[in-house]
C-alpha cells in the first residue's frame, strides 16, 4: 500500500503540539529533525502509532522523529508546507538546540563535536592495530608462536601496519587541535599546527618523561628567567583542547586588533606565538596533571570496586548514552588508550550487545508488526555497535527491554572488569569489536559480551510477564 506522506505528515505535526510548537526543522538520511518550543506538550503514543515512524527521542535540545531513509525525505517535503517554515541546515539547527542546553549539556555536546569528526581516523587506526594484534598474537593459532613466528615471511607486513596503525596516536593532538579549534571558531589549520609543535621531535617524547624525572634529565629552555620544560603532549587529550580553545580566542581578538593590511600575515604568526608560549608555560603542565588524575581516579574508583565497581559503571552506561553523557568518556578513553589499554570499550560493548539482546528478544515477544520489525532489524544493529534505533525505537519505548538491558550490561560489565579486558584502540563495540582488544584478552572479551547478550534477552524475557504485550 503505497505510503500518504501528506497525511503522514498531518499526523505528526498535530502529535508534536501543531506549528506553533514548531522552532526550526531539518532531516538526515532517516531522522526528521525538530526543534520545539515545549517538548512536553507532544503525544508520543499519537506520534508512535504513525505508520511510517519507528520511534522518537531527544537529543542535544533537538526532538528527533526516526522514519528510516527514503521516507523521511518525502515526509520532510509535505512537512516544511504544513509548518511554513524554511528549512534550514543542520549546523543551523544545532544553533537552535543550543540555545536550549544547559551548561553541562553544552560542556557535553562540545566534547562530542570535537571528537566525533575524528572517530573514522581513530577507527582505522584501531582496526589496523587490531590486525598487528592478530598477526602477533602468541599462543593465538599457534602453540606458544605467534603468526608472525610462524610465518616469519610476514614479518614486514606486521611492522608496516603497525606503523600505519599508530600514527594517528602519535599525532593525536594534531587530529584534535583540528577539530577542535574549528568548533571554537578559530582556524582549524592553525590547530593543526599547534597540534604538531605540541608533539615535535625536538621535544622530549611524553612517554619517556617518567624516567626522565626520575634521572633528573628533563630538557628546559631558559627564557628571561623562566624554565620552560621541552616535553611533548603524545597520548594527551586536555592540553590541546584547552590550547585550542585559547588559540581561537587570540586569534579573534588579534584580528579585531590589528589592521587589514596586516592581519593576514600577522595574526597565524602572533596566535601561534602566543598560544604556544602560553600552552608551555602554563596550560600544558596544569592540564597533563589534571588528564592524569581524572584517569587514575578513574582507575582508582575500577580498582578499589573491583567487579562491582564494573558492574555499576555497565547498568548506568545506558542512561548515561541517553543523556549523552558517554561522550565525556572519551577523552579518558583515549588517554588510556595511549597509556596502555582502556577498560571503557568493553563495557560500552556489553551494553550494545545487551541492548540488542532485549531489542530481539523484543521481536519474539511482541505482536504488533511494525515494533516486530524494528526491533529485529535495530537489534542486529545494536549487536554490531549501533545502538540508537534499537535504544529509542524499542527498548526506552516499552520501558522493559530497557531495563533488560541495563542489567545485561551490568552482568557483562563485571565479567569484564573481573578479568581486566582492555582495548588498544577505538572502534566498533559489538561482536566484532574483539579486534579492538588486546590479543591476551579476546577470549574474555567474547565471554563477556556474551554473557550481556544472554543475560539481557533473559531478564527482558521476564521483565516482560509483568508488563502487557500489545496483542494487537
């Protein structure tokens, strides 16, 4: 039966309050994007029960409207008449929903603008690391050999992935200096180069500067009676944000400052100049220190709590994925990372299993069709990493999936932490995110997720007999 997106369109605009509900509107390939002037006024069951979507949530001051590609675009089409309003970009949106946010919220959202860009790049490197895992691997196919050991003509092809899989490590605070000046409206460009003077050969490299304090061998320049020491920033996350954030500043300032005629040659050389000076001299040493102790109290709390610690951090990691709260996570994500191995990406695997879990076992038990569809086909995602159709389509929608689900992560999450699985890069949590962990920890790895898998789709199951399953 071929889909009425006018009336489709009626519908959902008189569930979400009318047009004058209506601040701005956008869509993406399957999300019909909104901003509203009062979100509580909208009837999410007169919303749900239109046939073409398949759930809403909020996010960032944005009310989102889940259709799926294709239809959303035609939908969008009878939508903008009936409100009488332009669209407008996305970027213009997030201006909108902005306004909207508290501060801890914004704090939230800047994190996330500034990282997400650079996740592909982080990916890559982390899948490529996870191939170096496999090819170096002792005991992994071989008794006590690696495959390298094994086959000693690949050798070379190990070492070559591995140096393409740890650049993007090695020059993190350039990736980051790049987006993250751009979001703070500098020029991203000048970020970059901030970022490379940040991790320069002629510095000391970070990870040597323990030993080098223990032998009192720390390199200094000595500049009008003050010692600035000549250490890099490899592997660290705040000093380059907050650098960036300073660079963009001076940057508009010198440009309010200084004269036409002189600002294009001036100003990239006196942000750089100042900015660095100021990132040695001040920002680098405070914010190294403070990156290092939100990691090791981060630590702290993991190993003082041992497994319930684990399985604390994986019932909340749900909510905190609603709020958007995670992407605060990964800035430390990758600091430990850098400094090791990261115990969050397992546990933030555990809990998309998990989720997937309950969206399918979801599917087994409901028997309306259009929620049996969406949960099977968002629980498949959610086993992959991708979790959001089956969170917000399914799973927060019946309430009980959901929290299925939190207690899935929470039994995977402490099978995990009992057993100290930790990934060498970022990637994709799910079934195939074993190529993310450390070699020595794949199986446990396994193990767990499976465990999150299992133990979700069980409590949902019963969570399920005390609720009513539409039988229409």
């Amino acid at each position: 039966m071929a889909i009425n997106y006018k009336k489709s369109a009626e519908s959902i605009l008189l569930a979400v309050g009318g047009k004058e509900n209506i601040i701005s509107t956008a869509h993406c390939a399957t999300r019909l994007r909104l901003v509203l002037v009062d979100e509580n006024v909208v009837n999410h069951e007169q919303l749900n029960a239109i046939d073409v979507v398949k759930g809403d949530f909020n996010n960032a001051g944005q009310f989102q409207i889940i259709i799926g590609s294709g239809t959303v675009n035609e939908v969008f089409k009878e939508f903008v008449k009936l409100v009488d309003i332009d669209e407008v970009s996305k970027a213009e949106l997030k201006l909108e929903a902005d306004k909207k946010l508290n501060p801890i919220q914004r704090a939230v959202k800047t994190l996330s603008d500034v990282f997400v860009p650079i996740i592909p790049a982080l990916v890559a490197s982390g899948l490529l690391m996870g191939i170096n895992n496999i090819l170096t691997a002792q005991s992994l196919f071989f008794e006590n050999q690696s495959l390298v050991e094994a086959w000693p003509g690949i050798s070379d092809l190990a070492s070559m992935i591995n140096t393409f899989a740890s650049a993007a490590y090695a020059f993190l605070p350039v990736l980051i200096g790049f987006s993250a000046t751009k979001i703070f409206g500098g020029n991203p460009y000048l970020g970059a180069a901030l970022g490379m003077i940040m991790v320069s050969g002629d510095l000391l490299n970070a990870y040597g500067y323990g030993n080098a304090i223990l032998n009192n061998e720390v390199p200094t320049w000595n500049i009008l009676g003050l010692s600035i020491e000549k250490v890099g920033y490899q592997g660290t996350i705040l000093p380059i944000l907050v650098s960036s954030y300073i660079l963009a500043k001076v940057e508009s300032w010198l440009h309010k400052k200084i004269p036409e005629a002189l600002d294009t040659l001036v100003t990239p050389m006196l942000s750089i100049l100042m900015t660095a000076f100021i990132t040695f001299l001040v920002v680098g040493g405070i914010m190294r220190t403070a990156g290092d102790i939100v990691t090791h109290g981060i630590l702290w709390s993991r190993d003082t709590l041992g497994i319930f610690g684990g399985a604390l951090f994986g019932f909340f990691y749900a909510p905190l994925t609603v709020t958007g709260m995670h992407h605060s996570l990964l800035p430390v994500d990758i600091q430990l990372i850098a400094k090791g191995g990261s115990f969050l990406f397992a546990i933030a695997a555990c809990n998309n299993v998990s989720q997937g879990g309950a969206a399918l076992m979801t599917s087994f038990l409901i028997k309306d069709a259009n929620i049996k569809t969406v949960a099977t086909s968002s629980g498949i995602s959610a086993l992959l990493g991708i979790t959001e159709p089956a969170m917000f389509g399914v799973n927060l929608k019946l309430k009980y999936p959901f929290y299925g689900a939190m207690i899935g992560s929470a039994f995977g999450a402490a099978y995990v932490t009992l057993t100290n699985v930790l990934s060498v890069a970022p990637g994709a949590a799910g079934l195939l995110g074993f190529v993310s962990i450390k070699s020595t920890d794949i199986v446990n790895y396994i193990i767990g997720i499976f465990i999150a898998l299992v133990v979700g789709a069980c409590a949902t199951f019963i969570l399920s007999k005390n609720k009513k399953i539409n039988s229409n």
